[in-house]
C-alpha cells in the first residue's frame, strides 16, 4: 500500500509502498479515507518529540472505514465509518486507566508515533480507542474533530465555567473551540502573531469579541487563557491578561521552554495547567457535542504524495483552520 514515511527525524517524508497490517485481537483494519494534519506532526517530524518509533507512519486524525476486525473485536463492525486520535493505547489496570485518566497511563502508546498512523491507504487501531463519526460530517470536515477538537476541548474543560477567554493561536484547534465557547454563550479574545492579519479576521469572522498580537493586552482581563500555540514565552503573557484567580492552560504536548517571570504576575491564585492528551470521556462528549452546534471546519485539502508540502505549510502559517491529508476520494 501507498504510505508516507518517517525514516529519520529532521527529514522529509519519504514516499513508499510497504506491507499491508494485519489486525491482531481487539484491533481493526481501516482503511483510511482522510487524517488531519497536526502541529503535534511537526514536532514529530523536526524532533521536539524523542521517543518515535522509526520508521513510522505519521498521522493521528484518522477518519476511515472498518475493513476487517480482529478476534474479540465487536464494538465495530465492517463498513462502520471511524475516527482514530492520537491517544492510541493504554494499558488498562493501572491507577491512571481504571480512574478514568488512561491519558497519564505510563504505557500509552499514540497514533503516528509509537503506532503507524494515517497517512496511508491502510492503518490498524485499538478499537477501544476509535470513535463513530458523527452523522453530517464528511471525511474532510471530520478529520480535524480527531485532536484539534479532542485536546481542544479537554483544554476548554478545564477552564470550568469561565465566562470569558483568551485563545493564544488561532489554528485548527481555536477554530473549533471558539464554536463551542460561543454555543457555551463565552466571550473569546483572539490572540496571534504580530502582522498575522488573516489569523485575527479569521477570529473575528468565527465570533471573537476582539483580535490582536500576542504581546497585547486584551480590552479587559479574561478569566482564561488557553495556549495553543507552543511558544514558552506565551505562558507570562497570558498570566498578564488573565483576572484574579484566572487559569492559564496550555493545550499543546510540546512548548518551548517557558521564560522565568516575576511572581507578581501569578499571584492572586492564579494557575497553571498543562493538558495531556485525551481521554475517551472527552471524545464522547466532545463528539456528541459537535452536530449540535454545529461545529464546522475549514479545511485544506493535500494528496497523500504532498504530505510534505501540507506539514511546510503549517509551519510558515501559510492557511487559516485545518489542513487535511486526502488518501481516497469518497
């Protein structure tokens, strides 16, 4: 089958034909219509992320159909159309897995990391972690809900019930959440890159109350920041711009370290929060969420070959949602 493969970090994708996987128990052969593209995949492609699993297949928003199931599968059935994120395992009896948090299980394993992801024709996954697609969504449109809109959302969780928040980037993760926050009636202010224009009107477009640089205070404190974008020196920003007693969670698996800042600005019981992963409480609710919004995404579509070009793109903020690998025209 047609693959793009990563030999190497700190090289390009490199196109091959290999083998097609076989399913083992409890796992099902997909075959893959779509997978998004994440920043998460740079990080793995330039190295920020040191334990891959060489050569692998990248890919961790996976949007396909069961082909065949292994022996003791039976949550889904051939012809199912089905989603696949980056938490891709776990072991199942640790204090992490049977309390709900099998995203801190210290034997996980993650989809185009430690397991051949979707950018291929063909992928096999742990059913206990694939999700149906809602009804209403396309391959392309659905692809993103797989980690921009599952980590995004844990993110969004964990904000509580504040009414107002600051987005630092504004990528294919915010442009999914600021639809949830404003159908959860919050107020988002959008922050970008100095001179990132089409980022901010993008923000605006989708309902951002006001959009501006990152190194800008927002018209009044917000009583959250998320932190997309994985730029260490966002983190004393958005304990600038956030109220008494705000949160400022930061949604990526990779940052930049994060600069030493005055006290002052974390005082008032301000906090810090990091967010890892997902758990498939999160999926389940966030994916049942999503038709009633209706979320939608704008998405960037790359063939299979121009895997490359689609991870280029994103690193030079070249578009505004989400781009998506195409490996079957449905």
């Amino acid at each position: 089958m047609r693959a793009m493969i990563l030999n190497k970090q700190g090289t390009p994708l490199e196109p091959v034909n290999i083998a097609e996987p076989s399913p083992r128990k409890g796992q099902l052969l997909i075959e893959v219509h779509a997978c998004g593209v994440c920043r998460t995949d740079l990080h793995l492609v330039d190295g920020d992320l040191t334990e891959p699993n060489l050569p692998i297949v990248p890919g961790h928003q996976i949007v396909g159909t069961v082909i065949d199931a292994g022996q003791g599968s039976g949550k889904f059935k051939t012809g199912d159309r089905v989603g696949v994120p980056w938490l891709g395992g776990s072991c199942g009896h640790c204090q992490y897995c049977t309390t709900g948090r099998e995203n801190l299980c210290d034997k996980a394993l993650y989809t185009g990391y430690q397991i051949n992801g979707g950018f291929a024709e063909k992928c096999v996954a742990d059913e206990r972690f694939c999700f149906p697609i809602p009804s209403g969504y396309p391959d392309l449109q659905a692809a993103p809900l797989f980690c921009a809109g599952l980590i995004g959302y844990r993110a969004l969780r964990m904000t509580g019930d504040t009414k107002t928040l600051g987005f630092y980037g504004f990528g294919a993760a915010a442009h999914i959440l600021i639809q949830v926050a404003r159908y959860q009636g919050r107020k988002v202010f959008a922050f970008t890159r100095r001179g990132d224009t089409a980022g901010q009107n993008f923000a605006l477009e989708l309902g951002a109350v006001w959009a501006g640089a990152s190194d800008k205070m927002p018209p009044e404190p917000v009583e959250a920041a998320i932190i997309f974008a994985p730029v260490g020196d966002l983190v004393p920003a958005a304990l600038k711009a956030v109220a008494k007693g705000g949160i400022v969670v930061c949604a990526g698996i990779h940052m930049s370290d994060i600069p030493s800042f005055p006290y002052s600005i974390l005082w008032m019981e301000r906090s810090i929060k990091s967010v890892a992963n997902l758990t498939r409480r999160d999926g389940e609710e966030f994916l049942a969420l999503a038709p009633k919004i209706p979320i939608q995404t704008e998405v960037h579509p790359y063939p299979l070959e121009k895997a490359n070009e689609a991870l280029d793109d994103l690193r030079h903020g070249r578009f505004t949602g989400a781009a998506v690998i195409v490996v079957k025209n449905s």
